[in-house]
C-alpha cells in the first residue's frame, strides 16, 4: 500500500481477537500489514 495503516484498518482484527470469535485461536499470527510481506 505504501502508507501506515490507520487506526479504523485495525478494528476488525482487534475486534475479533477481543471477542469470543477467537476463543479458539491458539498458536497464530495475525497479519495487518496491508500486504507487505507479499510485496
């Protein structure tokens, strides 16, 4: 993307991992990085 992600681009993952959604989730890692690693 070429920019810093903003704060309203994080909520969802945040959201998810706060929630019971996640309560299974064990062991993971979670990329928010707009597709950097990709690139």
């Amino acid at each position: 993307m070429g920019r810093r992600g903003k704060v309203d681009e994080f909520l969802g993952a945040y959201l998810f991992l706060a929630s019971e959604a996640s309560s299974y989730i064990t062991g993971e890692i979670l990329y928010v990085d707009g597709g950097y690693p990709a690139a």
